[in-house]
C-alpha cells in the first residue's frame, strides 16, 4: 500500500494535468534556476499572447498529441504572421515545458522535437553596416561631440559612451566596471553586469554577466588613455555626482548626440556591433571577437558583424582586392 498509495496519486495527477496546469508547474521550477526575473516576466508575455488563447491552453497534456500540437503551432505562426526568430522565442516555453514533463515522468517523449512549422515565416529586411554601426566617418564625428562635451562638464559618463567603442561591452557590463577590473594594465576583468526589473524598473548590479561566465577584455593604447582621464569618484569607474551611472545615462547621451548632429538615433547596442566589425574588417580572427564579446556560440558573433566602412572605402577595398 505504501507503494501503490504515491503511484496513483502519481498518475492521477498526469492524468488530469492541463497544458496550462503544465505551463505553471514548469514556470515555477524555472524561476527558482534562472538567474533573470525580466526572462520569467517575457515568458509570461508570450504564453499570454500565443497560448492562452489557444486550443491548447485548457487541453489535458495526455490528449495533445504531435499533430494537435502541430496544427496549433502552424495556425499561431500565420495568424500573428511571425518572423522565425519570434517563433523561436515562443517555442522556447514549448521546449522548456516538455522536457520538464519528461524529467518528472509525465510523458515519454518530447513531441515538439517532430513538430514541423509548414507555413511561411513572415520575412525580415536583413540590416545593413548603415543602420547597425557607426562607420568611420559618423565614428570621427561621435568622438569629436563626447571629446567636446566631457571638456566642457568633466563626467566620465560622455568616456563611457567613447571607451565603448574600444572595449565593445553591453552596456549592462560597461555601467558596472569597477577600478578592481582593472586587472592589469592590459586588460579589463568582466565579471558583473547591471540589470533593469521590468516590473519596478529598478537598476541593480549582480555580480555575474549576462552568460554567466567571465571574460577578460583587451585594452589598447587609446583605451587606457581614456582610464587614465577619469577622476575616481568611488569604487566605480564611470561615476557622475558621486553615483554609479546607468545604462539610461548612456542612451541619453546618444539620443543628446543624435539631436546635435540631426541624424538618425542608433542605440547603445551599435557601440557593440561597430566594436565587432571593426575588429573583423582589420583582420582579427572571428574566435578571438567572440571571445572579446564574450559570446559562447560563433554564429551569435557573426551576427554583430557588418561592414563598418563608407562607401568610398569599400570601392577602394574591393578595386584593390580585384586588381
């Protein structure tokens, strides 16, 4: 009886368990594993907008089977008219709750491994060098307003925005560098990121990266001239009336740029991407980009990598090449 008494309320359970009942359980056990409550918050957003409102969301787990399961992922695809990349983040909660059903021995097998997405994937205009980098010329002319600008106030906010360019940091990472990062004379220690709850919109600094994982950054001349600039404040290097600043004040002053020089807003995030493919149009091997960026997968790294170059430069690069 000890035996048999767990085993049926085991099956009971399974029996009766809904795809939502599922959904929860596994929501559950994932916030108590991941590090980032605003990865909880967006899961939450898309079972919303996707699943709640389909055949799924009430169905026993033990009815759905693969074409059921299929047929609602095609019709959620066409009717929200979804890119792939949108898809792939929806059918991130399918994934995470059936491999949970499978370690806790609700199902055998996962059906979304057989689910074949048959309707076409809305298409996305592929970015360019233009839109995703400054290039060489916008990059002379962002250096030139920060050099002004932090001339004439001192806030080592405006040497965050043009160390960036050099160091290619989310700007999580670049808001929370410590001196003590400051390893060595060569190279920054990236060890914390600051991160933003979508719920309260609180800014926090937690002491790991976004992967997790510490990297150490290269500094160049032109990088460490730019550290030896700034006035130590405190424990952190990019500091502005006695605070840490935050990645809001980095966006502002890009927006203050834009406004300046009348062109088009390109986000903190471009720093990253210029950083990037200026390294890969000088010839700096893609392994060691991804390792700067500080990037697991090679594929994530190419794609932060555009043509940074003006269109007479690559004329001139591609005539050379050619003759």
């Amino acid at each position: 009886m000890d035996k048999l008494i767990p085993l049926y309320f085991a099956n009971s359970h399974i029996d009766n368990l809904t795809f939502y009942g599922l959904y929860e359980e596994w929501l559950d056990y994932k916030s108590t594993v991941c590090n980032s409550p605003n990865t909880i918050k967006r899961h939450q957003q898309h079972y919303r907008k996707y699943f709640e409102p389909s055949a799924l969301h009430d169905m026993k787990i033990k009815r759905i089977d693969e074409l059921l399961l299929e047929k609602e992922c095609n019709r959620i695809v066409k009717e929200f008219n979804l890119p792939r990349k949108e898809w792939c983040n929806a059918k991130g909660i399918l994934n995470g709750m059936y491999e949970y059903a499978m370690r806790k021995k609700y199902i055998t097998e996962n059906p979304i491994n057989k689910v074949q997405i048959l309707v076409k994937y809305r298409q996305v205009v592929h970015k360019t060098g233009k839109t995703e980098t400054y290039n060489s010329e916008e990059l002379a002319s962002i250096n030139d307003f920060l050099d002004q600008m932090y001339e004439e106030t001192s806030d080592a906010s405006f040497l965050a925005v043009k160390i960036n360019f050099l160091l290619g940091l989310r700007v999580g990472e670049l808001v929370a560098l410590k001196w003590s990062d400051w390893c060595d004379e060569n190279h920054l220690h990236i060890v914390r990121e600051e991160i933003r709850n979508q719920t309260d919109n609180s800014y926090t600094v937690a002491e790991h990266t976004k992967t997790n994982r510490d990297r150490f950054v290269i500094l160049v001349p032109k990088a460490i001239e730019i550290l030896r600039k700034i006035d130590r404040q405190g424990e952190y290097i990019f500091m502005r009336d006695g605070k840490r600043i935050t990645s809001i004040r980095i966006a502002t002053i890009l927006r203050k740029y834009a406004r300046h020089e009348g062109v088009a807003l390109k986000s903190s995030h471009k720093l990253r991407k210029t950083y990037a493919s200026n390294l890969n149009a000088n010839g700096v091997p893609l392994d060691c980009i991804r390792e700067m960026l500080g990037h697991s997968n090679l594929n994530t790294t190419l794609g932060y990598i555009y043509n940074p170059l003006t269109e007479n430069q690559t004329y001139d690069l591609i005539t050379k090449a050619l003759q």
